[in-house]
C-alpha cells in the first residue's frame, strides 16, 4: 500500500490559505479599496506584487482580504450543513417508519436539486450577500450530510454495543449522541474537510455569477468575474485569484481524501 | 421485475412531487408581492386588487399549490413578467444548446475517463495511475470560470481554433455548430471526470479480481482476451449509475459555462431570473431542471435493470 499521500500537501495548501487570512488581520500590502487611477492594470512590480486592477487597486491586498470570505463562508455554511444534517439524520434514523419516510421524501427532493441551482434559488429568497452566501451554501449542504449521518446510524443500530446500551436503558437520544457519534467522528470530519472544498468553490461561483459577495468587497469568485470583462486585454488580472481558489479547493480536497485513507478505510478494515 | 420498475416509478413520481412542492414554498417566501411587481409602483390598489384575485394570491397556500400544480399538469407554466413570454416557451427556445453542451461534455467525459481509469486499473501502481490520480484532483478543484477563462485566451484568442463566444445553431452550419460548444464542453468535461476516471478504476479492478477472470484464465483464455471480453463488459455496467446522474446534475449545472462564453442556454435564463426575481420563470425553470434529473435517474435505473441479469431473472417468480 501506498503512504498516506494527499494529507500532507493538502494541510500544506490549507495551511497557506489560513496562513494568508490570518496575516490579512494584521498586515496588508495597501488598502485593499484603495484606488489608483494613474496605475490601471499595472504588471506586478516591487509597489504591487501582483500587479493592480481596473481600478488601480493592489491585487495582492484583494486576494488576502478575500480568504477571510473564502474561509467564512467556507467553514461557516458547511458547520451549518453538518449540524443541521447530525439532527436531521438522527431524527430520521431514529424515528418510527412514518417520520423516517417524510424526512428522508424530504431530503429525496433536496438532492434532486443539481449543482448550484438550489444556491441560486435560495439566494433569489434571502438576497445577495456574505451571510445569505452562508445561508445559503449549508442548506445546500444539509441534505449529503443528513443522508450521510442516515446511513451510519442505520448501520450502526443493529450492532451489538448499541443493543447492550439499549438493554440497559439508554434512550436513542443518549444512544446517537454517546454511542453511535464517537463511530461517525471519522467519516464526519472527512466529508467536513472536502465538503469545506466545495463550499468555497460554490461561493466563488456565486460570487462570479454577481449573487454572492458585493463589490467593492472582495472574493476571489467576485475578482474573477472582474478579471473576465479584461481577460482578453489584461489576462494577467485573472491569474492570483484563480490561482488562490484552486489552491484553497484542493487543499481542502486533499486533506479530506488524505484523512479518509487514513480514518475511514483503515478503522473498517 | 415489472414490480421493481413500478417501485421506481412511484418513487420518481413521489421525489416529483416533493420537489414541486419545495419550489412552491421556498419562492413563497421571497418577499415583495408579485402583484406590485408586475403592475409597477404606479399601479391603483383596485388593479392591484384585481390581478391578486385572478392570480389566486388571496387564496389559502395550499389552493394556490393545486392551482399552480393543476395548471402545470395542462402545461401552463406561468408568464414570465420579465420577457412577456409563456414560460414553456422560453425554456424551449433555449433547451438545444444547454442540451447539446451536456451531451457533448458527458460523451467526452466518459470516453475520456473510461480510457484512462480502466489503463490505469491495469497498470495500478505506474505512473500512469498516479498521474490520473493527480488528474482525478486538480479536475475535481479546479474552479470551471477559472479555467474557462485560460482556455479562451489560449485556445480562442492566440491560437484561434474556436470563437471565443457565442453560439451558432446547427442550422448554420454542423462545424460552426460544433466549434462554438468544443470549448465549454471540454471544460465541463475536465469537471465531470473526476469521479469518473476513479469509478471506472475501481470497477475495472473488482473486475479483475472476479472469479470469472480466473477460471478464464484457468481454461487458459490469454489474458488479453479475458480482459476484452470479460473484465471490459464487466467494469461497464457500475459506472452507468454514477453516469446517468451526473448527466442529469451537469444539465442544472452550465450556468457558469454559459455565463463565461455568452451562450444563450438555459442556465442564462435561470440567472437573470434569479437576478430579476421573476418567480414564474425561476419557479418554471427550477421545476423543468429538477424534472430532468429525475427523469434522467429513473431512465438510468431502468438501464440497469436491463443490463443486469441478476435483476432481470428475478422476474422468474423468486423475488427477494
């Protein structure tokens, strides 16, 4: 068998994005907002690193500021999607047949909705913005985790520590929570690190399409769509953020396939 | 069998129906009222009034939803306040090209991903394996708009092999037709294959390892010959599944496509309704969209049952 490849590079990738957030707090490059008419489009040069954009302003800045958005809603709207799918999930699993076919019919038409377009639905209801982003992004996301957490219970219940528990009178609450969720820990975190991938990549693409984050704030999905209306004169402009957000996604990605060989395949065999 | 297709069947229709209401009840929630939005702020609150009346909106929700889902069954999907038009209408018009862009993806994807995932099942370990692992990471992250973007400055703008945008009928030419899509249907491709190109691995492999490939060998069939006639028709049949719904995902997913090369395709429609927040063209669209998906997952279940014959001799009486 092969070592554990993906994890390390993919907490290395993880590790710059968080690295780039962290440092945005307490130095940027320029003011991020600040614009410079004289200096439109300016290759990188030692004043800006990454060159300006249409409006004069550091893409280096830009890009740094954008991974506090990136990170929040990624981590945001996907805790919101793990716990509403662990209650979700248990409730269904738990329950007698009749709540257990309503949650799961439920969930059964979430799943039927492709890609972004539930995103985009919710986003037409709520409004743009940062935290309708979130919103948005983890209802997206309850309906994978809640069939996820369905599943593991179901497996789980007919094991013999959870008859023990039951036959010494552990209620199903106690038992999911105490028993059952100490089982589920491993495949949870690994869908939550690459779940966390794809969110940052819906929200860009949000961003992109002009329903996610405002300008003059930053995104990386939001740049982009700016470097686009250029791309054929400045192609430069579109190079960091692009560049940032394959970054940031595949870090994500790597660590949650990295942990998955590690946590899942080798606690089932 | 016949009770496993009608099981399907009943189960499509049931996903149909919650997904109908779902739609119905979130685009209730946003808020303004369509009246006003329709007739303008300039509007009397009699003609308001009116138009509230034959649109039903003072009626309790759930007449709203039969009347809504009645008149969906009969085909009228609403007008769209924003265009004018009948809704069925204007998704039509725009059906052939988010049509065409999936069908095209999805057939570069899976002949793509079946090539390299079934090489490098039989070469596990190579480097051709680990470079469609590597392949399988960078498709999966790589953001579309993103790579979209490069493609056109490279493929399209210096070397010129396709428009940069827009899109031509087949009517006005099959190779002009076909040039426009190539580029976003390539991109879509590398997105889709992925998951692919590690489920025809994977398949390839647990073919390999069946008992057949051994008594085939056993019988001392050459392996090569094993592989073509056994292990090949074998790996096919499990990755159908994963095919006919991501075809059904990609056909909601070309938004972003369609976006960056301007092709006038559903996904279009879908944003500006959703930017414009015109409810029955997005209510129309979101419907129509998660119809296919639905239909498309039901068709592939069938396919399955047809390509399976375990399944297909349980029709003898003996069902489990």
């Amino acid at each position: 068998m092969k070592k554990h490849s993906s994890l390390l590079p993919g907490l290395l990738l993880v590790a710059l994005i968080l690295a780039m957030c962290l440092i945005s707090f307490f130095w940027l490059p320029m003011d991020p907002n600040k614009m410079d008419t004289a200096n439109r489009f300016a290759l990188p040069t030692f004043s800006h690193w990454l060159g300006t954009d249409q409006f004069g302003r550091d893409v280096l800045s830009r890009v740094m500021i954008a991974s506090r958005s990136a990170l929040l809603v990624g981590l945001g709207s996907v805790s919101v999607g793990t716990a509403a799918g662990l209650l979700l999930g248990s409730l269904a699993a738990m329950a007698g047949p009749r709540l257990q076919a309503l949650i799961m019919r439920i969930i059964d038409g979430f799943m039927a909705f492709p890609g972004i377009l539930l995103a985009m639905m919710l986003v037409a209801v709520l409004g743009k913005g940062l935290i309708n982003s979130v919103i948005a992004i983890g209802i997206f996301m309850i309906p994978s985790f809640s069939r996820l957490v369905y599943s593991m219970i179901l497996e789980n219940k007919t094991r013999l520590y959870v008859k023990a528990a039951r036959s010494y009178g552990c209620r199903s609450g106690q038992i999911v929570i105490s028993h059952i969720f100490p089982d589920m820990l491993p495949r949870l975190i690994t869908q939550f690190s690459s779940a966390v991938g794809g969110a940052i990549l819906t929200e860009s693409s949000l961003s992109f399409l002009g329903l996610g984050i405002q300008p003059p704030s930053a995104s990386w999905g939001l740049m982009l769509s700016e470097a686009r209306q250029f791309v054929l004169s400045y192609p430069f402009l579109a190079v960091a953020p692009g560049a940032v957000l394959l970054v940031a996604a595949l870090g994500f990605n790597l660590v949650g396939d990295g942990l998955n060989d590690r946590l899942v395949k080798r606690g089932s065999r | 069998m016949f009770r496993l297709i009608s099981k399907r069947l009943f189960s499509a229709l049931a996903v149909m129906f919650v997904v109908s209401l779902i739609t119905f009840m979130v685009l209730k929630w946003i808020p303004g009222d369509p009246a006003q939005l329709i007739l303008g702020t300039e509007a009397t609150p009699e003609s308001l009034e009116a138009l509230r009346t034959s649109m039903g909106l003072n009626l309790p929700w759930t007449a709203q939803y039969a009347r809504w889902l009645g008149n969906l069954l009969q085909g009228d999907w609403g007008t769209s306040y924003l265009f004018g038009e009948n809704v069925r209408t204007l998704i039509l018009q725009r059906l052939p090209v988010t049509f065409s862009l999936t069908l095209f993806s999805m057939i570069l994807a899976v002949c793509f991903s079946a090539g390299l995932g079934i090489v490098s099942a039989l070469f596990q370990g190579s480097w051709i394996d680990r470079l469609s692992r590597s392949l399988m990471q960078l498709g999966a992250a790589i953001p579309a708009f993103w790579l979209g973007m490069i493609f056109m400055i490279l493929f399209a703008a210096q070397l010129h092999w396709f428009p940069v945008t827009g899109y031509t009928p087949p009517a006005e030419g099959i190779s002009a037709y076909l040039h426009s899509l190539a580029l976003p249907s390539i991109i879509l491709a590398i997105g889709e294959s992925g998951v692919l190109i590690r489920l025809f691995r994977s398949s390839m492999l647990s073919a390999l390892n069946q008992d057949f490939m051994q008594s085939a060998q056993i019988k001392g069939l050459p392996r090569t010959t094993a592989i073509l006639k056994y292990a090949l028709r074998s790996a096919m049949i499990a990755p159908i599944t994963v095919i006919g719904s991501q075809t059904a995902k990609l056909f909601g997913g070309t938004v972003i496509i369609e976006t960056i090369f301007a092709l006038p395709g559903i996904g279009r429609l879908l944003l500006t309704s959703v930017e414009q927040r015109d409810i029955q063209l997005l209510q129309g669209i979101v419907l129509f969209i998660t119809l296919m998906v639905v239909l498309f997952n039901f068709i592939t279940d069938m396919l399955v049952i047809a390509a399976n014959p375990l399944i297909r001799m349980e029709s003898g009486g003996n069902e489990v």
